[in-house]
C-alpha cells in the first residue's frame, strides 16, 4: 500500500478565530483606552498608570459596550435563585472583579433582572464562563455552557 506524498486531504481545517473587536496590529506603545483608561503595553492590556504622551484609543472592551454586542450571556433562573438573589449577585461581581484584574477587556456590560430570571451580558466568553463555573461550584444547581459562532460567544445558563 503506497502512502501519499502531502498526507490526507480528506480533514477539515479549522479557520482562525475571527473576532472584529480585536485588533490584528500591534498598538504603538504606550496606548490608553480614553473612557476606561486601561493600557497596551509589552503586547497586552492591563491596568496601569499612563502618561499625557500615551496615544489615546477605544479598547475593545469599550467598543462592544458602546455597540451594544456581547460576547458572553448569562441566564440565570430557579426559586433558588430567587430566593439568594443578592447573595448570588455579590459572587458574580466579585468573580468579574478578580478576572477584570487578569483580563481588563473582560468585564460585566449589563445586568437585566425581570420577573423569574437574570440575564448578564459580557465583553468577554472568559469571565461568563467562570462566572458559570463559580455559581456551579458553589450552588450546585443545573449549569451548561454553550459556545456559537466558532467560539467567540458563549451562551452559559445556570438553573436552581
């Protein structure tokens, strides 16, 4: 049997992640996000003092909060859920406020309650994902994560 010369043809190649709020260019350094102030420098965003000289941009985080497109929702529902509403909400800004130190593009954009549930919205899949996970590790209760659009949102949904 004879193997071929360039190897199978027959598998799917997954394409590169295509995220439009990132950047493909590297930002000239240093450079400071003009509504929340988070800055690029060695390559990455983080949370750091800046100068006057610094250039002035949108983070990416900023621009899906201003156009209004998340890349994380969260549904949360349950009697449980009603009834430790403030208690459940307390983790949830705490776990966004540690991933926000880690990640600075990864924040909460909204919190909507109505009548038998919550939805929170995101600018990143990181923090609603361990959002999900923080609410599974420490309530138990029904919990799936769900990523759409070759991975560039998650849909988390946790139930108790």
């Amino acid at each position: 049997m004879k193997r071929a010369a360039h190897g199978r043809k027959d598998r799917l190649i997954k394409e590169k992640r295509h995220d439009s709020y990132l950047s493909q260019t590297k930002f000239p350094e240093p450079t400071a996000c003009s509504k929340c102030g988070v800055v690029f420098t060695n390559g990455r965003w983080a949370w750091k003092e800046t100068t006057e000289t610094a250039h002035k941009i949108i983070c990416p985080a900023c621009k899906r909060q201003a156009d209004n497109y998340p890349a994380g929702r969260i549904k949360l529902s349950g009697i449980f859920y009603q009834d430790h509403k403030n208690e459940i909400l307390n983790l949830i800004q705490n776990v966004e406020k540690q991933e926000k130190q880690e990640r600075p593009l990864e924040r909460i954009m909204d919190i909507r309650s109505e009548k038998s549930m919550t939805m929170i919205t995101t600018t990143g899949i990181h923090v609603a994902r361990r959002i999900g996970e923080a609410l599974s590790r420490a309530y138990k209760g029904e919990y799936s994560i769900n990523y759409a659009n070759g991975d560039d949102q998650i849909q988390v949904t946790w139930h108790r």
